[in-house]
C-alpha cells in the first residue's frame, strides 16, 4: 500500500498514546486515510499490555477499537490474551477475580463495535465439571455483541511458558474457527496453534496441527494468527521460515499479530506481518513499538519495516557456537531497554541508583538504563575500596558525564576496616567450636561488594520509586562468580542473560550505534575484566576474572553447549573448542600455555 | 499381620541404613520373617531419593530388592519416579543424560530381579516424532528382564507440580496395567492417575479416571498405586477419603505406596497403606520415615502405625478458618524438620548459623535447625544493636544454653554508626539531584537487620559447608515487613510457610512435646513481637509488629482467605472475621479500639 499510508497512521500511534488530536483534526485525517484503503483492509493492533490491568488494558484497546470503528476497516487484530495480559502465571488462579474483570471488559468492549470485526484474546472460563478452569480463548466482537468465541488448542508449556498450568485445551473446531472479514473467510489461529507443521518440524510437540486441520476442512482465504510471541536470540528466522512455509505449503496468505513489550520476565517485539499465498514476506510492522498497522491481503506490495539488525541468521546456524555476536546486538540493545524500561514502568517504579566500578558490567548497565529511564533519572555511585585503582575511578566518573547521569563517589574503606574488624572476632569465637575454618578465604573480598549493596538499598529506600541495579553478567552468575547480597543483588539485572564475550561486543556496539557516539571510555573496553575485590598473590596487582576462572571465550562456549546442546562435561571432553581451535591456529604454545595459566 | 513381624522388619531397616548385619544374621532374620508371611506378601519401599543421584538412588534400591528376593516376596514396590527423584523439575530438559542414565541403572536393577517382582517407577524416553521427550513410567522387573512398562496418564501441573511440562500423557492401556503377582492380579496406578474420580471430586481436572477404567475393563484383585505425593495441611483427610472411597465403590483393595523425604521444595510424608474392598484401612507404615513395609491384602488385620497427631481434620473443615492449630502441629514440626534435615544433607550442607534476637522467629527457628542437624552443627549470634533490650540478650542466651546450640554475642553499634554516617552522606549528595526523599524513613532500621545479613553470610563464606537462615515467617513474608538482604536473606528459611499465629502454637507445641521440655524461655514466648529496629515515637519503647502492621489474628485470617478462597479485599469488606467476632464477643469496645490503635 501508498507509503503516505503509514506516514498517516504513524498519526494515530501518536494520537492513541497522548491524545494529541481533536475530534476535527481526527475526522479530517479518518478522511484522507479512508481514500487509501482498498476494501477489506484491517488493523493489526501491535499493543502493549500490562498483566493483570485488566481494566486499563480495556481502556488502551478502546482507543484503537475507535480508530478502527472510524476507518470503516473490515477488523482489527489484538494479540493473544491481551485483556488480562499475556503472561499472567499463576495469578489468575490466586485472583479469579482478574477473569472474572475481564469477562466484564470483554462484555463492554463488544458494546462499543460496529460493522468493525474485532479480534481480541482474552481468558474465558470452563464452565464444564471437567478440565481445568480457563479456556485461552479469542473473542470476536461486532454490531455491540460477541460474535464468537475461538478456544486454544496447543498449550505450550515449556521453557518460558505454562499455558497448560491454567488452560483446558479444545478441540480445533474448524467452522468455529472461520470469521466473515469483509468479503473474506479467515481462519483464526491462536499463537502455538500455528506452531506445530508435521513437514516443518523434526519433532512435534503435539499430535495435532490446527493449521492443517482449519485449512483442510474449511479452506479459508487467509488465517489470522492471534499471538504472543516471545523474542529470542536467532528466533526470528524460525519464524520467518516457519510461517512462510505454511503459507505457501497451504497456499494460503497468513496475518500474524503479535505483542510488542516486556513484562513477567518475557519480551515480545511486535513486528507483526502478512505473507502472502506464495510464503513472500508482504508487510512487517515495527519492531518494539506499538503499532496501528493496516495491511490488505489483496495487495501484491505492502510496507514492511525493517527487522533490528541481525534477525537474518538461518535456523542451522543455530546450531554452530560463535563468537561473533554482532547479528543480534541492535535486538539485544532494544530488548533489554526495552524490559527495564517496562519492567520499571508497569511496576511503579522510575530511578535506578547503582555501583559504578568502571567495569563493564557496571558501565554497560548504566548505559541501558540512561536510555530506558532517560539520564536524569539513573543515579552512579563510585564507590571505591582500598583496592580500588584510580584508574577505574577516573573510568566511572568519565563514563556518568558522558551519559549525563548523576554520579557520586562514596568511598567505603571505612564500612571495610569496621566489617572487617567484627568478621575477624566474629570467626575467632566460631573457630573455636567449629574447626572447619577455610585458610584462604574470599570472604573479606566479599564485605566490599556487600558493603556496596548495603548502601545502594540504603538509597533505594531512601528515594521514592527507586530501584537498586543488580549488575552481574550471565558468565559470571553461571559460575558463581558474583556476590549473594552484593552485586548479585538488586531489583533488576539487564545482564543476567549476556555473557562476558557478547557484553564486550555489546560495549563496542554502543559506543558505534547509538545516538552519542563513543559514550563508553576506551580503556574500560580494553581492559581485562576482573572484580577488584582481591591482591593475586603472583601478580601483585588486582585478580583478574579469567586468573580465578578461565579465559570468557571458553567459559562462554561451555555454557552455550550446556544450554543449545544439553551437554555433559564428558560430551565436552571429547569435541574441540572455538578457543582451542584459535589457540591451535595461532600454532604458538607458550603463548597458549601462557594464557591457560 | 503379626505385631513381631515388624519388629523383626525394623532390623531390616537398620540393615539397609547401616550394613549392620553379617550374612549369616541376615540368613538368620530371613528364617524367622519368613515363618510369619502368609504368601502373596509384598513389600512397600517407602524410601528417600536424591533428585538427581540416579546412581545413588539406584545402589540404595538394589538393598532393598535383595531384602525383597532373600525374603522371597511376591512383589516389592518402589514410589513413582524413584530412580531420578521426584520432582525433577526442568533438570531432564536440562540435562537429558540424568534419564540415560536411570534407563542404564534400570536395566542393571532388572538384572538383579529374580521371582519377586520389582514395580519401580522411573523416567522413560518417548521414541515417537511425536509428543513430549519423556514419559513419567513404572518398570516391573523380575527374573532377570524389564517384564513390562507402565505409563502415568493424568500429568498434574498445578500448584507445586509440573509434569506436564516434561511427560507425554500416555492412554489408560488397561490390560497392559496389569501384573500378576502371586497368584493374583494388581493393576497399577501411577499416583495422579488414582485423584480423578468422578463421583468423589465436585470438579475434575481431567476426562479420564484410570481407576475406573482398570476397573472395570480389567477387573483386578487389587490395586497398586506407585505415589509421590505431597504433604500439605489437612490433605492427609483427603487422601484417606478418596483411597477409602475408590475401594469401596469398586470393591477393590488399593495398596498405596508413598515417596518420604524433602526436596525441590516439596516434602513427602510416607504413610504408605492399604485399604480393603470395603474402604477400610487395614495398614499403614510410618510417618517421615523410611521402612520396608510388608503387607497382604487376603489377611484381615494389619499394622496401623500412627500418623502425626492431628492429622484427622475433615475435608469440609478446610472450608473454615480457625486460629486452632493444635491439629496441624505435629505434621507441620516433622515436615520442616525433614526438610532441613534433607535439603542440607542432599545438597552437602552440614551447619548453619543464624542471628538469634529473642524473638519468636529466630527462637523457633533455631529449635528446629537444632533437631535437623543437631546442636553442635548450629551456630546463633546474637547481634545486638542500641536498640536491643537487655531482656532480648538474655533470653536469645537462655535459650542457647537450653538448646545446647553454640553462641556468641557480637554487637553491631560500630556497623551501624559507620554506615549511619555513610547514609547521611550519601543521602545529601542525592538528595541535590533527586527531590524525592522520605521523610519518615525505615531506611536507618533496615542498616541493622543488613548488617546481621552480612555477618552471618561471612560466617557462611569462612566456614566450611555452612549455610545462613533466613528466619522471616509467612506472616511478615506476605506484608513485606522484612528486609531484603537482611532477614529475608539465607540458604534456607525456615519458616517461610509459617504464619505467625502458627508460630505461637507451634513454640508452645514444642514446648510441651520434645524430648527437652520448655527449651524456649517462656519470656520469648508471652512478648508481643516486634523486630526492634526502630522506637515507636508513641510509646518511647521499640515498635511492635503488630503497631505497625494489625494484629496478627487478623492479619492471618487475611492470608487464610487470599490462600484459600481466593478472595479479594471487596469479597472480604463484606464478611465478618474471626478476630471481629472475638472483639464482639467480648463486648468491650474500649478494649478494641486500643487493640487496633
């Protein structure tokens, strides 16, 4: 469709979030939009809910139900369960009652539709002796009333998620399952439904394929597919992949809706699309944004936005470890700004206040949070011990005015000596009733990192709706390489899903791509990270990170094998390392001996 | 059966725990059971696995095979899931060489087999393109050969559990259910599949009931159902009810052998049993013990030990809150002994140490760390800051002293002066960016119960296999009046599923029913509580929970209802609690309006 389209509809994104239109200004754009739509367009509502709002969920889908009443489009789209929020976990087994509301916001949404189909997930109940309590259900509304109801069939409940806890599976019910859309048939899929293709697949998680069953017994001239579906590093591709090979397997165009944001430890990145009969990509929305999206399946060219840099990786690369993380850090950077920036958001809270070591962790955490909470409202503090080099000081300082974020330095060499003084009585009375006192000890370097947590939680009581920042990396909480009560703690940690050698390649990333270039001082990057909690005895200097555990590049490697590969120690044993391999390459051993050391 | 024969089993209990007969006793012992074991006698191996160990549980069940061989019994059987542990949780996802492994041990066991048969559940792959990876399955062995296999139907995923996450649900399969033992012939249940009948339950989660399926397609002698199954307050009623149901209604014995031990979380109680055609029950083993129960569904009378008081509640009491926990104390001191005891001993932990202030939490705390680990193993500091009465000091010693545990006494006033002033600083340096400081602020509180954190979790770290308790209870947990990293912080907290009316009755339960009586100083026990952090500006003294928050009473009747009936604050505005309806009775307005102030 006419690119003005989405110049103009990029109006209505602006208007939905901050009513920024009057009803004149409203019924003059309805016009000129109404002239660019080819009957039987619909709206894709690529929205952001917050789980358990029900009510505040029904009020935002008010608002693009009324853009869509006033285009005259054939539908419009809302993704699975948005009404109570997908997820919602075991919440809706402890309150009821959020069903029961939602039931309620269903009923009065349907008041307010017209010849507008509206497509909306929502969670209904089983009201039959047997089964589990709810259905994870789509209603469709029209004329002020619902219309229909269509029941999930496939409940997925791995990994990240546990539909099946809550949810009674149905029967695929094929004639349920067709909508009037226009002049058009479609078949509504919801989410998982359209994730179990017999062909596609090596192994099925289900023995039934919805898909397969709707388009067999009904032939429906295109499926709409209500979904929330997660992100995930090289997903993205099996997506694509998955979903154009239905639709050209069934020769039958596919609508897919899907959830943009983050909540409940999930993020969803929108981008929902169309393809057409023959499998060929015909629109995709933005990429974590919400999104008043019109698309037409008549169409033979439509808008497609582009993916966040990297998506493009084919599902067989997933299988080979790599260290070039560069296709997924642009998806890396929006997920996890956009998790805290949500996550801070739907929970009431607005500052962040943490430790600034000018390390990397602690540098790329505060980066991610300037640019989710907005500077002003991240607090660093240095908080340097006696161990602490000047350098790392001057790093953290460099790095707080490059961001614009507040910054103080609070030395805690005092709270040290006083902790310090107390272990050593305190370990002197327990030495003597238990004799199992460990002789080199990690202890003391412990107080420091819990000295800091101590007063960063100070702040975090302190100040109103702020969180403290727990800033360990993947790597290092992989092998406990991290404090309890120290930097492990906190009310949220950006990072505990980015390991050390992807977190190097994100730093380099920023400095590169965002909008101030360079923010991250050089030499925080070009140092070896270590947690300067301890002397190396050898060395004399600060321990670094890989002289207690080993180089990141093979520590790395091993966790992507235990968690792409589900591997033993004993598998490992025997299979070569991207580090080895390297180390071979460069057919130097001392050089490699040198680094093992 | 004769009352001698257990007496002479408890040796074999001893045995499999300590190797303490020679061959020639056991030869011995053998003669004389045998004489008192009318045939078709099978043994019930209620048992304590490691999740995980698969090796481990493996060698401990071949002991108990080879009791069951020497005494040549018609059968011996195993809980479900036992060669990994039940639960699993997402390890077999995570690491699916656990289950290659208990495939590999299955088959060594079944080689050790001879005429008696082994029914012993374990993890089963599922080779089909089809379905989940695994299926929740019990082996029967004998003769040297996995003879058949059975496959668990209904997967429960609510609450604590998640099979369904892992198992393919396999079809009833009634005739493969069946195993001829002696000369008759049991149809076997795998736990779940024995908690759906139609008549029993008003809802049912599930369409299928294998009970009646087995039944009546099958018609068997008996029924062996292979359990895991949790203990829960006032369950054990319910679980005596429908077993007892289901064979009457079918005329059906049902033997019910059951899983003792704690881990993941979940506590297993034992109590395996066997109730007659006509619902009576004719055994039933020991409670949070292991043993070698022998039973014979054709004799009349059979052994009854006793269950933990209390433990006779009816299902429709469920339905009503009552401040009376007298009937759940037993059950509840047992289970979270077991639990300590087990999670330390399974994760390799061996002491603990814990701050005791002389308030009910810690008190209780540590009389139950002192039964799991013994006194020796258990360290209690008292970390008095300026607020801490004099009283507070004495009884934490006192009951120290009555504990035999090991104590020590190390103030906090220096802690908390140097971070006090650190704050101060902190705080006005932050104070000049952020214009959103409290005024009234917990904040200074909070430095006390974190600097108690980072002491104990020194000990933890200097100490080998030493794990810190966080001693919060259910009550405050629900309120959030605790603080993080402070008392909410440990390796295990044992009183997490405690509310504090419990916490009363249970030190008052201790005190009159262990071996020590009045261990806890009366004092400790008659003081309202408060955590002494901070002085109520009203009474000069230290501020009470109860002050800050409401009375207890009334506070756990709230949880109750939240729990239980899934209430919300509007449902609960419009109904009377109990502790309205005390004040009522007691006809006083005056002294409620104080209560409540």
């Amino acid at each position: 469709m006419d690119e003005k389209l989405y110049y103009l509809t990029d109006k209505i994104d602006n208007d939905i979030k901050n009513d920024s239109l009057t009803e004149e200004e409203k019924n003059a754009l309805c016009e000129e939009i109404k002239k660019l739509l080819p009957s039987g367009s619909i709206a894709l509502a690529q929205i952001n809910p917050v789980s358990g709002d029900v009510r505040g969920n029904a009020l935002k889908a008010l608002k693009w139900i009324d853009w869509a009443n006033r285009l005259e489009l054939a539908a419009v789209a809302f993704p699975e369960m948005y009404l109570v929020g997908y997820p919602i976990g075991d919440f809706i087994d402890r309150f009821p009652v959020i069903v029961e509301e939602n039931i309620e916001w269903l009923k009065a949404l349907a008041l307010k539709t017209a010849e507008t189909k509206v497509l909306i997930g929502f969670v209904e109940f089983n009201e039959s002796k047997k089964g589990k309590k709810y259905y994870n259900s789509v209603a469709v509304l029209s004329n002020g009333r619902i219309e229909k109801i269509i029941r999930k069939t496939l409940l997925p409940n791995y990994a990240e998620f546990n539909d099946y806890r809550h949810f009674e599976p149905s029967a695929v019910d094929s004639s349920n399952r067709i909508v009037e859309i226009g002049s058009k048939r479609a078949g509504i899929i919801v989410c998982e439904d359209g994730w179990n293709d017999f062909d596609f697949f090596e192994k099925n998680l289900y023995s039934v394929d919805p898909v397969e069953t709707v388009v067999n017994e009904e032939h429906p001239d295109y499926l709409i597919n209500c979904s929330s579906s997660i992100t995930r590093a090289k997903k993205e591709q099996l997506k694509h992949n998955m979903l154009s090979f239905a639709a050209k397997k069934y020769s039958t165009p596919i609508v897919y809706v899907n959830q943009v944001g983050s909540g409940e430890c999930m993020s969803f990145e929108g981008a929902s699309r169309v393809y057409d009969k023959n499998g060929n990509l015909l629109y995709m929305a933005k990429s974590y944004e919400e999104q008043f999206f019109i698309v037409n399946i008549s169409e033979k060219t439509g808008k497609v936005y582009p993916l966040p840099k990297g998506l493009e990786k084919t599902l067989t690369e997933q299988k080979a470890f790599s260290l070039d993380h560069e296709p997924d850090l642009e998806r890396t950077y929006l997920t996890i700004v956009q998790s805290i920036r949500d996550y801070f958001k739907k929970t009431g809270f607005k500052r962040a206040v943490l430790g600034l070591s000018g390390g990397l962790d602690s540098t790329v955490s505060a980066v991610l949070l300037a640019d989710a909470l907005g500077a002003e409202n991240v607090f660093g503090l240095s908080m340097p011990s006696k161990i602490t080099s000047a350098e790392s000081k001057n790093d953290a300082k460099e790095l707080a005015q490059n961001l614009g974020i507040n910054f103080s330095e609070i030395p805690i060499k005092d709270m040290f000596d006083v902790t310090r003084e107390k272990f050593d009585f305190t370990f002197g009375e327990i030495e003597k009733k238990w004799n199992c006192r460990y002789k080199e000890s990690f202890t003391n370097d412990n107080i420091q990192a819990r000295s800091r947590a101590l007063i960063l939680w100070g702040v975090a009581n302190e100040f109103q709706a702020c969180l403290p920042i727990a800033t360990s990396d993947k790597s290092e909480l992989y092998m406990g390489y991290a404090t309890i009560n120290g930097d492990m703690s906190g009310g949220f940690a950006p990072l505990a899903d980015v390991s050390k050698t992807k977190l190097f390649a994100l730093a380099r990333w920023l400095n590169k791509n965002r909008h101030q270039k360079n923010a991250i001082p050089e030499s925080i990057i070009a140092k070896r990270p270590g947690a300067e909690l301890a002397i190396n005895p050898k060395t004399g200097k600060p321990l670094l990170a890989e002289e207690a555990l080993m180089p990141y590049e093979f520590l790395d490697e091993v966790i992507w094998r235990v968690e792409n590969l589900q591997q033993t120690i004993s598998d490992m044993m025997t299979e070569e390392f991207l580090y080895e391999k390297h180390m071979k390459e460069q057919n130097d051993p001392v050089s490699r001996e040198q680094k093992f050391e």
